[in-house]
C-alpha cells in the first residue's frame, strides 16, 4: 500500500497541526498555573490552532518534508513549530523550579497526544470494514509518529529547546547560567547535529520508546505499529 501526495498529506494535516499548537496551549497552561498570565492575556492557551499557526514552521515546512519524501522516496523526520507561547519566566512564583513544569508541559502534551492517536486506531480495528476504518488507523499512525518526534526532539537538553530549559532548571546556579548562554546558538547548534546525524542517535531511542508504548496500548508488538508508520511515512 503506497499513498500518494494528497493521500499523504491529508493524513498528516491534523496530526501535525495539533501536535505543534497543542504542544505551545500546554507551555501556556502551565505558565499561568505557575503564576504567569503573559500567554493568557495574548489569547495563546487555546485549542484554535488558528492562534498558534506559523506559517513557515506549521504549514510550509511539514508540506515541504512530505513533498521531498514523496519525490524522493523514504521518510525522514518530519518536524515543524508553531508561533512560540510567551512566557515570562520572572512571573512565575519560584521561577528557576516552575520553569522546569513550564517546559515539560509541552513534551507531555505530545506524549498525550501520542497516546490519543493510539487510540484513534484502536477505534479504526473496533470499525473495521467501515470506509473510515482505514484512514483513521493511517492517521493514528502518523499521530503517533509526529509527537514522538516532537516530544523527543523538544527533550534534547540544548537552549532554547523544552530539555534545555528543563536542564537549567535542574542544574546547579553556575552551571545552569553556561548552559543558558548558549541560548543564543541553540538552533545553529541543532540544525548542525540535524544534518550530521548525531541528533538522531540521541532522539531515536525515546522515539522508539513512545513507540512501543503506544504499541504496549494497543495491544500490538512494536513491529506491526511500525510496520504501519511506514506506510504514511513511504
């Protein structure tokens, strides 16, 4: 089974929509849970992707990565953003701990997400047979994928990323500020261990794991999941 391009992106358009806004409403959530009213008061914690929606990062991106893939044949990791959720960390009560919270909200979000889309195709096996029972479970699939990257990806201890804040946040004083100081070349940073491929040894393991425990949901081995990944990623 092969799809083809609008086939394709079809079955990645809400899954990688929801899975970039989602992530940035949580990130907003939390803050204001923290003591931070900064993303509240923009109108950012919302589920209308509409509010969080970058054009480049959310939709030209994405479309692009599913266009090379296609034409060029294979997968590869698909990844976009969406406009950043304000925060001011010097509003939260304790901010050098809440910042952990805060930043951890948007990974858990994808992991929730993850988990959702697991059960989207568990609803496809219970409506086997119905013409929405294929489309369902292929969009589940690419659910699953989307936010495994993006937990995994936003998890990598490097500023400005979710797991360099975490890591700031968990570090003592001194060696918080020098890893916060490379905020500044954080994406140089990223975008070079990208291409090299030494991003992908330290991602892959959790992307498996997420993986598998969805697979766990299911009731399914991790192959027969992975297995069907591939078809929207193909």
């Amino acid at each position: 089974m092969e799809l083809n391009l609008v086939q394709k992106i079809a079955v990645f358009a809400l899954p990688v929509i929801y899975a970039i806004t989602l992530h940035e409403a949580a990130h907003g959530y939390a803050a204001l849970r923290f003591g931070d009213r900064t993303a509240e008061l923009a109108g950012r914690i919302s589920l209308n992707p509409l509010r969080h929606i970058d054009l480049l990062g959310t939709i030209l991106v994405p479309l692009g990565i599913l266009l090379l893939s296609k034409l060029l044949g294979g997968g590869g990791i698909l990844f976009g953003w969406a406009k950043p959720v304000p925060v001011n960390f010097h509003n939260l009560r304790r901010p050098k701990q809440d910042m952990l919270w805060v930043a951890a909200a948007g990974p858990g979000a994808n992991l929730a997400m993850a988990l959702f889309w697991a059960a989207m195709i568990k609803l496809a096996a219970v409506i086997e047979g119905s013409p929405f029972a294929m489309p369902l479970a292929l969009m589940g699939a690419a659910g699953i994928f989307i936010n495994a990257i993006l937990m995994a990806l936003n998890l990598f201890p490097l500023p400005p990323l979710d797991g360099g804040r975490i890591a700031v946040s968990l570090l003592p004083p001194r060696a918080a500020y020098a890893l916060a100081r490379v905020e500044p070349y954080g994406m140089i940073i990223l975008i070079f261990l990208l291409f090299s491929g030494i991003l992908g040894v330290f991602i892959w393991p959790l992307i498996q794991a997420v993986i598998a425990l969805c697979a766990l949901v299911l009731g399914m081995h991790s192959i027969e999941l992975l297995a069907l990944i591939q078809i929207v990623l193909n």
